[in-house]
C-alpha cells in the first residue's frame, strides 16, 4: 500500500502544480494584444465586425479626485505582473486597483470578484475615467479580471488601464477582441 502511495506521489505533486498554476493565469487574464505600454502611442483601436458596441457618451470633465487615481495609475505603467502582488515590484489587477485607489483614500476589497460588488453598477455607456471595468477572462460570467477606465477617446472607445499577465500594467480598449469578449460589466465606487 504504502508503494502505491509513493508510486503515484509524482502524479498528485504534478496535478497539484497544474491546479495553482491555472488559478494563476485565470485570476488576472491574459492580453493578447495591447493598445498601450508606457512607451507607445494612445491610437485609437479599430473595431472589428463581430464585436459588442462598448462605448461611452461619457464627454464630460472629472473631478480633481479623479485625475489623481488616474495620475497615480498612470505612475505603475510597466511595472511587470506578479500573482498577488500589490506594490510598485508588481501587481496582479486586484493589487493595483486596490494600491491605486488606497493611495486615495477609498479601501476596496483585495479581490476583483469582491470588487465587484463594490459601488454602483453602472452601464458601458455611462463610464467616465475612474471608474471600474469586469472581466470574465475564462469565459462564462465569473469575474476573474478588473480595471480602471482611463480615457474615453472622442468616438466613445473605452480605454481602460489595468495589469495584465503578459505585458504587467499597461493601457487597453474595450475595442479590442480579447477584451470585448471578456467584459461583464461596470462599477462606479467614485
């Protein structure tokens, strides 16, 4: 018996590691293309024809609060990913939410699935810089994936800056596939 038990250590060690390993890439999502790195243009991001309508009518000024979330943001773009993490060394998209918004005063929860309670739920429509975008980045409709709206260009394009596992924290659109595909929904908690 104990043989057995030896015998099939390898296979319960790997199935293991397969286990925290996937939670590990579903819990921030994954980019596949990016808009946005610290060091490249903010053009808009051609739809394509299968994708939802996600655009704001947002055309509005923020406040002062705002602009300093956003501000503050901003000064994590590039910084590489790292699962839980939630300082300037890395962050997985719940820790630079929560960091960004600490940073202002305003706790939310560490998780994006509790995040997502947070607030009001607004509609794609209604977003303005600040405010919180969902993602479900392994299908269905659980969330496993948060941003914060950055900018809402002149045609309505949502871009939102969060961090992602491939590319760390950078600037995406609502206008590109992955993304498109993958959103749930808004919260206002500004």
């Amino acid at each position: 018996m104990i043989f057995k038990i030896i015998r099939y250590r390898p296979i319960v060690k790997y199935f293991a590691v397969m286990t925290i390993f996937t939670s590990f890439v579903v819990s921030c999502g994954s980019s596949k293309a990016v808009s946005k790195s610290k060091n490249s243009s903010s053009k808009a991001v051609a739809k394509s024809e299968n994708l939802r309508k996600l655009d704001s009518k947002f055309d509005g000024s923020i406040s002062g609060s705002m602009k300093s979330v956003l501000k503050d943001a901003e000064r994590y773009l590039g910084t590489p990913y790292k699962f839980g993490g939630n300082s300037s060394s890395g962050f997985d998209c719940s820790g630079l939410t929560t960091k960004v918004f600490d940073e202002n005063g305003l706790k939310l929860p560490r998780r994006s699935a509790d995040q997502a309670n947070t607030g009001k739920n607004i509609d794609v429509e209604e977003v303005k810089p600040g405010d919180l975008l969902f993602f479900a980045t392994a299908g269905g409709s659980k969330v496993s994936h948060v941003g914060i709206v950055h900018t809402i260009e002149n045609d309505g394009e949502v871009k939102f800056i969060h961090a992602s596992t491939s590319k760390g924290v950078i600037i995406s659109s609502l206008n590109e596939k992955y993304w498109n595909k993958a959103y749930l929904h808004a919260q206002r908690v500004l």
